[in-house]
C-alpha cells in the first residue's frame, strides 16, 4: 500500500493491452511479447491459465492530511475447458464429416470401377461393393483422420516456432484451431477403428457375442489381428489412437501436471503423427503400389518436414537456439542432441524431395503372387 498525506492520486488504470497478453498453447515457445502487439484481452485459444493482469490503486487523503483509502483491482483469468472446445469444434467437425462422405464416394466409384488397387488385393470386395460399405467408410474416416492430422500438425509447428511474416491470422485463433482440429482428429480415428470392427462383425459367421469379441480382439487389442500385413500394420494404428488420445487430453489438465510437463509430453503428438502415416502406407489398400496416390501421401509430408526444420532452425525460445559449441548453456550432450535433431530433419526433407521426384519410396511395385486373408469371403 502506498501512503500520499498531501493528496490523494490514484493510480492510472492499465491499458487494455497491458492486462493480459496470450500465451502459446501449441509447443509452448515462450517469447518477449504477444505476437502481433498487444492484444484488448484473453482471445480465443489463450492459455489465460497462469496469465493475469492485476491493476492496483491506493491513496490517501483526509481535511488534515492524513487518512487512507484502498481499492484494489484484479481480472479473473479465463481458462480453456475441454467443454468450450468441444462447442467449438462443431463447425471443423462437419466439414471433417463433409470430407468424409466425399472420399467414401471416391473410394466407392474406384472400387466398382476397379481402378483402386484394393481391388487387386481383395477381389471380392470389387464384385460385391455394396456388401463392404463399411469397410470402405471406415477407410474414408482413415483418410480422413489422416487429412486433420496434419492441418493439426502443421498448426502446431506455427504456433511453436518463429510466426512466419506471411501468416496474418492472430495466434489466439489459430490455438484454437490447432486444438479444434485435434478433438476431431481422435473422433475420426476412433470412427475409422470402430467401422472396421463392425466389417469385421458382419462378414463373420459366429454367434454375435463371439463375432463381437472377435472383432474386438482384432481391433484393439494389440497383436490380436494375425493376418497378412496386418500383423504389423494394425498395432501400429493402435499404438497412433492410444498415444492420440491422451496427449491431446492432457491439454486441459495442464494446469494439474504443470505447463513444463505438459510441452514436454506435448512434443511427442509428432510420434502419432509418423505412426497414422506409417499405418496408412502399409495397409492402406488403395496406396500399396507405387502410384501418384500413394505419391501423394508423401507429398503431403514435405511441407511438415520443411515447418520442422524451420523450427528447429529458428526456435522461438532463445534456450532451444543452437549457439557455437563453446557458447552453449548447457552441456556438451545437449548441445550435439539439438545439432542431430536439426541434421535429421535436414535429412528427411532430402529424402521426401527424392521420392517425390522419383516417384518411388520401396512400395510395392506389382501385386503380391498371394494376396489371401483370414476375411477373404469370396
């Protein structure tokens, strides 16, 4: 408290852009300032959690020149619910639905036409494409879930690393896109799960409960699916949905956890990233062969690795920058760690630039000389 016996002067009320300034809450990159300037308060997508502007004014003043007056002033911060996100998630979510139902019609036409190599692999779906609309849904929520995957992860690397002059959209905006987009991500891949096991439900012969139990196994239960590529592919889209789901979670609990924990496990949403991808190209049946579908998927990568490296290139904390090696703050470690990771990315974005040119990655090159499985119901 502050004491004036000659006259009472309050304090000048801080400015609106003085309150409250955002903080990130894609990768957590910790700056000067708001991006952009000073902004009139908590916008959309504000990690307002631990931000909090308190304007305080005291005075004093009497006929005799003594006595005091306080008043005291505070702004109650406004936390991100998971609730709010999921309100506002409605409109991303039915353009995802939109999407959808549009790559269902295009996997549809392919099949009946027999131009998707899923066809080759299994023939009998092409001969009776009605009898497996749900297995072809459940590959429109796949492509899907794969489409959000990435918006998502190219939100979150410009919002973690030094804003690109080009972007004019505010940051608070994007944080909440960049979270809208992750719920929806993890409702389209539980989507994509849940169809393929009611496929498998109907195309088999046993009692319900034992078909159900089955199709449970099959597909959730990691190593339960013991047929052809899926033996590697199925885990690995599991092991995408089961790390998807709380690390897009833990958002709202960070406060709980602590936000240095949080950015820590919040990196790894990379990792779910890589396994969807992997996933797809193994047992995506439309991409299995080297083709300009499946060399579309890797296209869709570059500019992923190209926001990477420029992220790792250009942190927006000045502790993540790599400085000489003599310069470093930390230790020695640390320090060929960060320039590993920088060579890495460097690397990848070298290897998709090849692919992409060559139109190559490994794929299959022509069919398998035995394309049975355990579901081949012809």
């Amino acid at each position: 408290m502050r004491t004036n016996t000659e006259q009472a002067v309050p304090e000048p009320e801080p400015t609106r852009g003085e309150e409250l300034s955002p903080a990130s809450a894609a990768d957590g990159p910790a700056v000067d300032g708001p991006a952009g300037g000073a902004v009139d308060g908590p916008a959309d997508g504000a990690d307002t959690d631990t931000d909090m502007g308190t304007g305080t004014g005291t005075g004093t003043g009497t006929g005799t020149g003594t006595g005091t007056g306080t008043g005291t002033r505070e702004r109650t911060p406004t936390r991100v619910t998971l609730r709010s996100d999921l309100r506002a998630s409605t409109v991303d979510g039915l353009i995802a639905l939109i999407v959808t139902g549009a790559v269902f019609a295009l996997l549809y036409a392919r099949i009946r036409s027999r131009a998707s190599s899923t066809a080759t692999v299994m023939p009998f779906m092409a001969d009776d494409p009605g009898g497996f609309w749900m297995y072809f849904l459940s590959q429109a929520f796949g492509w899907s879930a794969l489409l959000w995957a990435w918006g998502t992860v190219v939100l979150g690397l410009l919002l973690s690393g030094a804003r690109p002059a080009w972007l004019r959209i505010p940051a608070p905006r994007l944080e909440r896109l960049h979270r809208t987009t992750s719920l929806n991500t993890i409702a389209l891949i539980v989507a994509h799960a849940l169809f393929f096991a009611a496929e498998l439900i109907n195309h088999d012969p046993d009692s319900w409960y034992g078909s159900t139990w089955t199709a449970f196994v099959e597909s959730f239960v990691p190593g339960g699916y013991a047929s052809g590529t899926g033996r590697i592919a199925i885990p690995v889209g599991q092991a995408a949905l089961y790390l998807a789901i709380p690390l897009g979670l833990l958002f709202y609990v960070r406060h709980r956890i602590g936000a240095r924990t949080w950015r820590v496990m919040h990196r790894f949403v990379i990792v779910v990233y890589v396994l969807s991808v992997w996933h797809t190209l193994l047992y995506g049946t439309n991409v299995w062969y080297d083709g300009w579908f499946r060399t579309s998927v890797w296209l869709l990568q570059l500019p992923i690795a190209a926001l990477f490296l420029a992220r790792l290139l250009r942190p927006a904390r000045r502790s993540q920058r790599l400085a000489a090696p003599g310069a470093h703050p930390g230790s020695k470690a640390g320090w060929s760690l960060r320039l590993t990771g920088r060579l890495l990315a460097a690397g990848t974005l070298a290897v998709l630039l090849a692919v992409l040119i060559t139109g190559r990655d490994g794929g299959r090159a022509e069919p398998p000389a035995d394309t049975s499985s355990t579901h081949n119901h012809d």
